[in-house]
C-alpha cells in the first residue's frame, strides 16, 4: 500500500473508474454512517470502495491501476490475476482517499481479504506473488499506456 501526496494525486483509475477521488474536505463534511462510509447533504454516498474492481478485469481488460495528476502518476502493472486470491465474482480495493490524513492510497492487494476472501486461505508451498511492476512515472496526460 502506498500513502501518496493528495494534491499531486488527486485521480484514480480502475477498469471501472477514472475520475478524481473524493477530497478529504467532502469526506469531512459530509456524515459517516458506517465504517469508511459518509453520507453527504445531497444523499449521495462517498467510500473507500467506490474504487474497487473486480478481479478478472485485471486478467482480462485491466493490467493497470493507479492515482495520477496532471505530471505525476503512480501504476501498478500486473501480468494477470493468478495471484490474486478469489474467483470471478472478487472484487479488491485498488484506490482510495485516506479519511483520517487525506492521502491517495494505492494498494496492490496481493491477498486482500475484503469481498468474499478470508485470512485463513492456504497456498501450495511454492506459491509466486508475482510479478508486478511499480512505475512511478512524470507524463502529460493521457496515461500512455491505455
């Protein structure tokens, strides 16, 4: 999980999602009704999950994901979904705003245990959580890859 500077990474990007994240001033403002969940006055709904994906885009439509702005952007790269844990309904968060500090927050959950996984799975000994690539890079918008 990386915790990155929210004025220099104020977008996310999933297979479902490209949009700026929420801003820790709406997230402030608005009423948490449960756990990183807010209500703003509007009725609309801000959380954590809103940026979660579902694993088999990974595999099929989506090898990247990551926060960027307009000179900066933070990917990860992935080969494919063997690595993860869960099947095709596994949804896994990939990007969100921080409640408490405001940060963007890129995670690469190589076994997440939110949407329907559990902590106690067992893995063949031997098993590769790999490989992925990191690319921290400086671009003008779009993303050149997609």
């Amino acid at each position: 999980m990386w915790r990155l500077d929210n004025t220099s990474f104020p977008n996310g990007f999933t297979s479902e999602r490209d949009e700026a994240l929420p801003t820790l001033s709406d997230i402030l403002a608005a009423n948490k009704t449960q756990d990183e969940t807010w209500q703003r006055a509007d009725g609309t709904y801000i959380t954590k999950y809103d940026f979660s994906t579902f694993l088999p885009s990974i595999q099929g439509n989506l090898s990247v994901w990551g926060v960027y702005g307009e000179e900066v952007g933070s990917w990860y790269i992935h080969g494919g979904k063997d690595y993860f844990n869960g099947d095709h309904l596994k949804q896994e968060l990939m990007v969100h705003r921080e409640s408490a500090t405001g940060d963007a927050v890129q995670l690469n959950m190589v076994h997440g245990t939110h949407f329907m996984a559990v902590s106690n799975d067992s893995f063949a000994a031997g098993k590769t959580w790999g490989p992925w690539l990191w690319y921290l890079v400086s671009f003008s918008l779009p993303f050149p890859f997609l």
